[in-house]
C-alpha cells in the first residue's frame, strides 16, 4: 500500500504496529548470520519482541538461501525435525543432538521411547 491508502485505511502514513503479545502459539526462530535480506539484527529484535513465545532460537551460519539449498541441512534434519517430533510426542535417535534441548532432555529421560 501506499501512504495514501495507509491514510485511509488507518488514519496514519504507515501500518500500526501488529501487536506481538496476541500471539498465542509457541515459535521457533532459525536466522542466518550471513544472511543479507533478514539482516541478524532485526532477527534477534524479532526474537527479543517474541521471546515469551519462543520455543526455539538459534542463529546458524548460513545465508538466507541456505535454509533451502545448502548442502549441510542439518538445521532441518535435525533441529527442526527434533522440534516437530517434540510437539508430535515422539522422539528419534537422529536428533538426540539437536540445539532443541527441551526436546532433546524430554526424550533423553524417557530412553527415546517411540
């Protein structure tokens, strides 16, 4: 939109604020530290404004389009997978390692019954 159509719309130049707290679902945040288009900083500011949400958050070593072509995609494989299984009730061997350690130490307390 426009400043314009925000005018009307809103009654000011730009978009309110969308306030963070009615989110009601936990978040797991993954960031790149090399990545260009969602710059670290605004990355760890969203994290900061969702943090009583936030399930998960780690910053890997990737660019943006890393988190879909890079040849290591162990950030899926393993954290996000851990992440999914955690909140499905189940728990696998291959993520025993993940950075999710909410999930890692339920599993580890219960010797990865599946």
């Amino acid at each position: 939109g426009s400043a314009n159509a925000n005018v009307k719309k809103y009654g000011q130049k730009t978009p309110p604020d969308y306030d963070m707290s009615l989110l009601d679902f936990p978040i797991a945040i993954f960031g790149g530290q090399q990545d260009l288009l969602a710059d670290p900083k605004d990355v760890a500011w969203t994290h900061e404004q969702l943090k009583a949400k936030t399930i998960f958050f780690h910053m890997y070593y990737l660019g943006h389009m890393s988190f879909a072509i890079a040849k290591d995609m162990s950030w899926f494989t393993v954290d996000t997978m851990a992440i999914v299984n955690h909140y499905n009730g189940k728990c696998d061997p291959l993520t025993a390692n993940s950075k999710f350690i909410a999930g890692n130490e339920k599993c580890q307390s219960n010797l990865f019954v599946y």
